[in-house]
C-alpha cells in the first residue's frame, strides 16, 4: 500500500511542476517573450494545456470574475498541497 501512496505522491508532484510550467508559459506568451509560431513552443503549449485545462476549467467556473486575473492555478495548487498533507500526515502513518 505506501508503494501506492508513493506513487500518488509521485504524480502530484509531476502535476504540481506541469502546472507550475503553465502559468509560466501563459505569462511568457501573453506578453510576447515566446512566440507560439514557433513549432516547438507550440507543441509544448499544447501539451500543457491539454493536461491542466481539463482539471483547471471547473475551478474557472467556480470563482468569480477577477478582471484578468486567474487564480485557479493558485487555488489548485493549495488543493494538490493539501491532498499531499493528508497522505503523508494521515494515510501513509497507518499503513503497516
């Protein structure tokens, strides 16, 4: 059973880094420091996107209109950070 917490560990980890990557890519391509004409950093945009859009919409939906700003990274990170306390702090203690 901790192999299987280690490896839900593993990939919130992987997640937490993807999205970390995107919100980074989203600033540098909004402000025109990257060009997304470029084949590579098309790729990889699309590759970001289509992994953390899907779990980032329904946060969108939820929050309110922040006239610009979008802190669903922010609120899913906390969400990921806390998943993560609760296996190492809870689940992971009480399997022998």
């Amino acid at each position: 059973m901790r192999a299987v917490l280690d490896v839900v560990l593993l990939a919130l980890q992987i997640y937490t880094w993807l999205l970390i990557i995107s919100a980074v890519l989203s600033w540098l391509i909004a402000f025109n420091v990257v060009n997304t004409r470029n084949q590579f950093v098309s790729t990889i945009w699309d590759m970001l996107y289509r992994v953390t859009e899907p779990v980032l919409r329904p946060i969108r939906n939820r929050l309110p209109q922040m006239g610009g700003l979008d802190l669903s990274p922010i609120v899913l990170l906390l969400i990921i950070f806390f998943i993560e306390r609760v296996i190492v702090l809870y689940l992971y203690p009480a399997v022998f």
